[in-house]
C-alpha cells in the first residue's frame, strides 16, 4: 500500500510518529550544522612569532637566509629589496630588527633603530603610516610579529592582536 505524505503526517501510528521525528531531527540537525559552519569560521592560521634574538639572523649578512626587518611589530621578508637592504646596501642598518623610529623619523642613527616610539611628533607619525602602508605592506610579504605585538607586557597573549590584512601576497605556510 501506498502511504502519501499527507498521510504520513496524519498518522497517529506510533511507529510512524517515531519515524517522522527521526526524520525532523536528522533534517533538523544538519541545517544547523551547516549554518555554525558557516557562522564559526575555523580560526585563522597560526601566526609566526619572533624574538628581538630571531630577527636579527635575518639581517642580511647570510647570504642564504632571507632578509627580513619590522615596522610596528610585523616582520616583512624585504629580501626582494637587496640593493636596499642587503649587506653593505644602504638601508642594511634597518633590517633584521624593528626599526619603526628610524622609519618614522627617515633616520638611520643607531639611536632610532628601535620600535620605540616616544616622543614622535605627528609628522612623524603621519609618515610612518604612509610608509608602512604605501610602501611595505604592498611591497613586502608579512612573515610574522615581533612578541611585542602578538604578546601583552606580562607575557601573555594580547586579546587585541589582529594579523594585518595583505591579500595581494599568497604567504606560503611556514609551519
Ligand atoms: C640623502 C638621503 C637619502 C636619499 C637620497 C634617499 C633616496 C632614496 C631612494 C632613491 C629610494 C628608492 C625609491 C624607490 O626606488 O622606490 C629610497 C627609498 C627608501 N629610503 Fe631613502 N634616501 C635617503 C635617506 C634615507 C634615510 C635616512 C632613510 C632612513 C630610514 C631612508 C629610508 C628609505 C626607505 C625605507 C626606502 C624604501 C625602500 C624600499 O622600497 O624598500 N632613506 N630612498
């Protein structure tokens, strides 16, 4: 016997009922499912974190290693940019460190080769942003974060650390 579907929810046959909800539920189930899928994103990758110490093997004076130097706590791979940054370039003082004053400032005294940046005036400031967006964000891939950005004073993660957005670069998984 054929049993239609108006029949089916009609029906007051246990069995029926039983099967009717087993339906409902795997049905159910599975909608929700997709829909926490697409709400919860799985996280994003893992971020690569360097020490002042790390960072600096990547100063250039290794031929095979690749050059890499910070601007406010993210590390950039700048090795495309030897003839700046390479051994005996002109701007080798910047890398393998996080140099944020010395850009800031347009300065290569030893003094500004830091992420300090106390006391900059907002000129200064102006033309770190401009660099670091117009000229190292389009120009080099992010490698990383120096602790200091991805880690709070007392070690701990920062709650607020967010990876800077570079889709024109396709970052090969380091890990
Ligand atoms: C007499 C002084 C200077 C001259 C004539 C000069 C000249 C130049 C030139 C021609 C470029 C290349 C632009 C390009 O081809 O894209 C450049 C880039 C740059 N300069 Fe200077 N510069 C001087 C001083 C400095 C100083 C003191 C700093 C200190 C931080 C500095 C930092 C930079 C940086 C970060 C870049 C970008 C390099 C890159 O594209 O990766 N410059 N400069």
């Amino acid at each position: 016997m054929r049993v239609s579907c108006i029949e089916l929810v009609q029906t007051k046959d246990p069995t029926m009922i039983a099967a009717q909800m087993c339906v409902t539920f795997v049905l159910l189930s599975l909608t929700l499912a997709e829909e926490v899928k697409l709400k919860y994103k799985p996280a994003r990758k893992p971020v690569r974190l360097f020490t002042d110490e790390e960072l600096r093997r990547y100063d250039g004076s290794e031929e095979e290693l690749p050059i890499y130097m910070a601007v406010k706590g993210v590390v950039f791979d700048v090795s495309k940019g030897k003839e700046f940054y390479g051994k005996d370039a002109p701007y080798n003082a910047l890398v393998g460190r996080d140099s944020t004053r010395a850009v800031a400032k347009m300065s290569l005294d030893p003094a500004d080769l830091t992420s300090d940046i106390t006391g900059l005036t907002k000129e200064e400031l102006d033309s770190l942003e401009t660099v670091f967006k117009d000229t190292y964000k389009k120009k080099y891939p992010i490698v990383g974060y120096t602790a200091s950005r991805i880690l709070s004073a007392d070690g701990s993660p920062n709650q607020d650390f967010k990876p800077e957005d570079q889709p024109h670069f396709q970052i090969k998984d380091e890990f």
